[in-house]
C-alpha cells in the first residue's frame, strides 16, 4: 500500500467531473487501498478520488471514533437514490481546504447505490455522521468543495487565504 500525495485547493483537478468505474478489479481495489492508507495518515474520516489527482468514481471512509473498532467503506460509483426532506447542519471540515471548517446543511439521511470491494452492487441507509461524510465525498466526485455550500462572500474569503498560502508554501526560504 501507499500513501499518494494529496491536492489542494485551489486546483483545477478538484473542480472536474470524476468518470464512473467499469468494475472493481485489482487495480481499483489497489486504489482504494492505497486512498485508505492515505485518509488515515492526513487524519481524514473520507477521501476522494479528485483528492489524489485521480479522476474516477472512487471513496472511501472509515466513520469509527478513536476508541471504536474501524467502520470502513470503500465505495465506487456511489449515488444518492433517495435523500430525506429533513435537514441537519453538520461543521465540516476537508484535507483539500486545510484548516478551514464551516457548518453545512445537508439532508439528514440519505439512500446510497453504490458498488463494493467485491464488485457487487449494494443499497445502504446512512444516517449521522456517515450521511455527512459520504455527501461531502460524493461531492468531491462531482467538482464541488464544502466551501461552495457557503456564501459567495464566506466562499471568496477563504479561498483568497488558500491561495496566499499556496503562494507562500512556494516562495524559497530566504538565507
Ligand atoms: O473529504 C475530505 O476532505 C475528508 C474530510 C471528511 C469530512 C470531515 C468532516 C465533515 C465532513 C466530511 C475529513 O476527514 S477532514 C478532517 C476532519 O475534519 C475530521 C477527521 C476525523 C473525524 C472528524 C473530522
Ligand atoms: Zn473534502
């Protein structure tokens, strides 16, 4: 397994439309092997294919709290077949924006289709915590940042920072 380096915000390759999966093979499980390995050592609860400069359908997530036994998924094309009318508002935060965290409201449960380690389509009802994280995971497939659920003005604040600190992570070190 590896550890892949991770992309950050502002960049190109997070605003694009991930392709979906033909099937889960060797190489796609590898891939959600290795993107595990990565979620765990940035201290991450989800991680998204775009998140490691990959453009395909492919999560994964481990929702368990430290002292809990791991709740893994590991998913590829997932979709939301069915969503709740009620909405719960949640602080998120995402290892492409780094240090930044905003309260984002989304649909409190919601219905996943998706394809599993094993190549087999399966449905899941998620609810909490997992309903958070795979809304915000199934939006990094589609190009869109928890940033962009806030206001234009919240939105152009934190991403002015995130380019200055890009801009300065770049400058040499002065002697
Ligand atoms: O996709 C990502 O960037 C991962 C992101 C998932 C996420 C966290 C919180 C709410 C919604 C989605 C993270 O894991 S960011 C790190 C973080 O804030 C966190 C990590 C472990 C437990 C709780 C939060
Ligand atoms: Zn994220």
């Amino acid at each position: 397994m590896a550890v892949l380096p991770l992309v950050v915000a502002p960049d190109p390759r997070l605003k694009k439309k991930a392709l979906p999966v033909e099937r889960v093979d060797d190489t796609i499980r590898k891939q959600m092997d290795d993107m595990l390995e990565t979620m765990y050592a940035e201290n991450g609860m989800g991680l998204a294919a775009p998140q490691v400069g990959l453009s395909n359908r492919v999560i994964v997530m481990d929702i368990a709290r430290k002292e809990e036994a791991p709740k893994i998924f590991k998913m590829a094309n997932p979709e939301i077949v069915w969503e709740s009318p009620e909405i719960k508002s949640y602080e998120e935060g995402c290892l492409s924006v780094p240090e930044y965290y905003a309260e984002v409201e989304r649909p409190a449960t919601v219905k996943i289709r998706f394809i599993d380690y094993e190549n087999e389509i399966r449905e899941i009802e998620a609810d909490g915590v997992l309903a958070v994280c795979v809304q915000h995971e199934i939006d990094h497939l589609n190009g869109v940042l928890f940033i962009d659920h806030l206001s234009s003005l919240k939105r152009n604040i934190i991403t002015r920072k995130l380019v200055k600190a890009k801009k300065t992570a770049a400058e040499p070190v002065a002697s």
